[in-house]
RNA sequence: GUGCCUAUAGUUCAGUUGGUUAGAACGCUAGAUUGUGGUUCUAGAGGUCGCCGGUUCAAAUCCGGUUAGGCACCCCA
C-alpha cells in the first residue's frame, strides 16, 4: 500500500521539530516568569462539552469519535432510515476532538472551582483539530498556545498579556505590531449608529477592514442591513486614531465611554514599560468571536504579509454554560504555526547546538570499533551528543554519513590511534584534523 | 458548504498537433579511490503515467466519471 497521511495533518522532520520547540519553550518560558502555571486536558472531551459553543460553523468543523462497540445497533433507527447525519451522531458518537483550549479550560476551572486558587493563572499548549477545508497555513490539526487568567476583573492583566506578548516576540527576535482596542468602545459605535441590535454583524464586517479596504467594509455592512446614515456614521468613527479624539464621539454612549476609560487604564499600567515592540491602540480591531466583551489584541508581524500571529481578548462569561456566573477571564493565544512560518521566512531560526550531534566516531576495523566504542561511552558520559558509525565500513561512506548528520566533528579511529592512545579530531567545517588524547577531546567539546 | 487548479521514478518536475522501447535533475546503490567527506567522472536499480470507462488503427496526451492533493471564498489560528 502507498504511505499517507490524513489531509490537513503534517509530519515534523527533525529540523522543524527542534525549531517549533524553540518557538514553544521561549513562550513556555515568558508565560512561567509571568506566574503561569500549566495544565493539560484530553485530547478528547464529551461531544456535549464540545457542541453549541462555537457556533453553527464551528459544530461542523468538529471532529466527532465513532463509538466503540457495536454502535450500529444503538443507533438511531429513524436518522438511520432517512439519510439524516446530524440527528443520527448523538447515538452513535459521544466524544469529540478538542476544537480550541478556551471551551475545555472552561470545563476545567468549574470542575475544579473548589481546587483552584483564584485568579487562576494557566497556561496550555496542545494540539487542537477542526474538519476544515485545509489550506496555506490552515490545517486539521494545529497547537494552540494560550494563556489566560480567569476569577479577576482587574486591568493590570490585560496590561501584564501584553507585556508578555511584547516579551516573547521580542525574545523570538520577530518584530510585531501590537494591536489593542475595546468590544465596549465597538459597542458604543452601534449604538452612537443606533444599531445595536445589529452589534455582531457590525464587529464582523470592520473586522475584514485590513484585508478588504474600506470601500469593502462599507458593501459589508451594507450587505449586513445597516443603513447608509449609519454606515457613514460609523466610517467617521474608525477614521479616529487615538482615544482622546474618540471621546466626544462616543459621549452619549455609556459603554462606549466605559470602553475608553478601561483602555485608558490598560495604557497607564503600561506607562513605565519599555516596550520593544509598537503597542497601538487601533479602533479597527474587532476579532470575530463573539465572546469577547472588553479588550481585545491582535499581534501581527511587520514587514511579512500573514494574518494575526496571535490575538486574544476578555471574555466576562466563559463558565456560564457549564454552570459557574461570573467569573471573569481574560486570555491571549499564539498562533505557533503562523510564527513558524513568518520566522521561517525571515530566516530567525538560531543554530542551536544543544539539540546537535557534536562528535562522530568513525572505524576502520572491529579492533578499531570496539576502542572507539569505549571512548564513546567517555564522551557522552560528560554531556556531549555523541554517536558512532555503527559498522567500519568503507571511510567514504561513513564520512558521507557524517556529512548527512551536519556533525561538528568526527574522530576517526584505526591501528594508529589505538597504538598511540591519542585520537584524531577532524573539524568538519574547515577539514583541519589534530591528534589530541580523549581528555583533551572532551575539554575541547564541552 | 461554494468555486478553480493539479495528479508521470523515492522527491521535484519535463513530455510537442494523439504516433515506435516515457525522460531530466536531485536522491539511492556500486566503481574510479585498501586511512578521510562536500567537487568530478562512469555504471546500475527504480514507473500498470492516481483509478474506472469511452473516442481512436493508435491515449501519459482528447472526453466522461471517480478518488486523492493543492489554492481561493465562507469561517478561522
């Protein structure tokens, strides 16, 4: 049979592997410094836990897991009968692949309401999987990297998501733009436009304003029922470029001035920040979740065309469904495939000699195998990557083999270095070759 | 869910208006080279041209279907 894989999944070669690592434990290591603590869930949750909390779309993007047993005979008859695929998966699908880390962080903190300290500080990176149409940059199955704290109201959390955000993509050496802005403020628009009523729509279509112009949001919001007088009325507003001249704009609306004074707040916890990244607030953002109720980020890289490479935002009611009012979260997500990509592309990736084989022993014969052998034992017990051609075969294709691997050094051993007791050490960048004793070697290699 | 494109060697791809035994590069194996790699030269292995059917004296090539993959939209990271 011919070897695949399932559309939209990838495989890792150990090149990308050690670079997504890189991408992941420079952000494991910002989110610790910040008081973050880890959690993992299972790969997959109940289909009710799962069902009805992204959406119509989003219930069909999820992956469903066929019951074990024999679920054709609790199957549901009727569904069965007429052909009708969404009434017939509750009977014979009770589990589901998770879709994002938000819903079973969700299902976690109530779970576990009376283990956990609250503000609860996690963080969480794991694959997530959604039936999408894959596409560039789009896949099945991809890791999200989120980080949120959930059981405070206070500010200085979106001021400290921030910091962190600026933190990693500075350590990554990837410059961004830091987008931030205010549902309330977007709230407060519609309902300056007197179309509140219409609030979502609104925030979906200014959403696309980067991707589809202005001339484009305008046919969207008119597609989207909003008369003109109020789509000319909100085309003035989002022309506003700080939050000073958006203040009599937004006067008559209580949200909206709510809005500007927790953005205004956000700012100043933000005053004595040395920021190595742009941090803007930009009225145009809006995030399509719906979930969201105070502020919003998006992270876009410069000078690269790619979408967000991360965004995140308040959500005041993420535990209601499973039962737990009021509890009050705010999070950011890193889009790690997307960096990946970006960093790719601008060639940010650090040679990283702590992942890299160091030394490679080749042999001319048994005799000589076996000695190299026991020098190999020496070598690796003083903590440096080590390997041996496993077989004194031919030296041109040991040596091709050594090429292969990207190996700093070799040492190649026959009757001369066994007679001498000093090993020969060849630099496989330069070609230059000495004669040094196995101390040596390692004091060399350290 | 909607639209468009592609499918030929392990990989990336050529393949003329349909015409004899389907090619290249890279990779792989071996030799030039019995203690030393990247370069070079030589030889070799490797293909039911995605699958099914149709048109034709003749199909990798044209047509229909099917399957798989990619791209864009929707939505999203």
């Amino acid at each position: 049979m011919k070897p695949g894989i399932p559309k939209g999944t990838r495989d890792f070669n150990p090149d990308q592997v050690n670079k997504r690592n890189y991408i992941f434990d420079t952000i494991k290591k910002v989110f610790i410094k910040y008081g973050y603590q880890p959690i993992e869930t299972p790969t997959m949750e109940n289909l009710s836990t799962l069902t009805g909390k992204y959406g119509d779309e989003g219930d069909q993007l999820l992956f469903k897991v066929l019951n074990n047993g024999d679920f054709l005979g609790k199957a549901d008859i009727m569904a069965l009968d007429t052909r009708d695929s969404n009434k017939l998966i509750p009977s014979i699908s009770k589990r589901g692949l998770r879709y994002d880390l938000t819903v079973p962080f969700a299902r976690y903190v109530v779970m576990y309401q009376n283990d956990i300290s609250f503000p609860f500080k996690r963080y969480q990176i794991q694959p997530v999987w959604r039936a999408d149409r894959p596409q560039k940059g789009r896949y099945q199955e991809f890791y999200q990297c989120d980080v949120d704290v959930v059981g405070s109201d206070s500010l200085v959390y979106e001021a400290e998501l921030t910091q962190i955000y600026d933190e990693v993509f500075n350590e990554l050496k990837l410059p961004v733009l830091i987008k931030v802005n205010n549902r309330k403020i977007l709230a407060g628009i519609a309902e300056v436009a007197g179309i509140s009523e219409r609030f979502a729509a609104m925030t979906v279509a200014i959403d696309k304003l980067d991707k589809i112009g202005l001339e484009g949001v305008k046919k969207e919001l008119a597609n989207r029922r909003i008369s003109d007088e109020a789509i000319q009325q909100i085309v003035n507003i989002l022309e506003v470029k700080n939050l000073e001249d958006l203040k009599p704009l937004l006067e008559t609306s209580e949200t909206g001035r709510k809005g500007i004074a927790e953005l205004e707040e956000v700012f100043q916890y933000l005053d004595d920040y040395q920021a190595a990244n742009e941090i803007t607030f930009d009225i145009t953002l809006a995030r399509g979740l719906n979930y969201y109720t105070g502020c919003i980020f998006e992270v876009s890289a410069k000078d690269v065309e790619m979408g967000s490479i991360g965004g995140g935002g308040r959500y005041d009611d993420l535990t209601g469904v499973f039962g737990l009012k009021d509890v009050s979260g705010v999070g950011v997500s890193f889009g790690a495939e997307r960096i990946y990509d970006v960093m790719e592309e601008l060639g940010l990736f650090p040679q990283d000699d702590a992942v890299n084989l160091k030394l490679l022993f080749l042999s001319f014969d048994e005799k000589s195998f076996l000695y190299a052998w026991k020098q190999l034992v020496k070598v690796r017990a003083a903590g440096i990557n080590a390997e041996i051609y496993p077989e004194p075969v031919k030296m041109k294709k040991q040596m091709k083999y050594a090429n292969s691997r990207e190996v700093q050094y070799v040492s190649i051993v026959g009757s001369q270095e066994m007679e001498s007791g000093q090993l020969s050490l060849k630099d496989m960048a330069t070609g230059e070759q000495e004669m040094m004793t196995i101390d040596e070697i390692i004091e060399k290699l350290k």
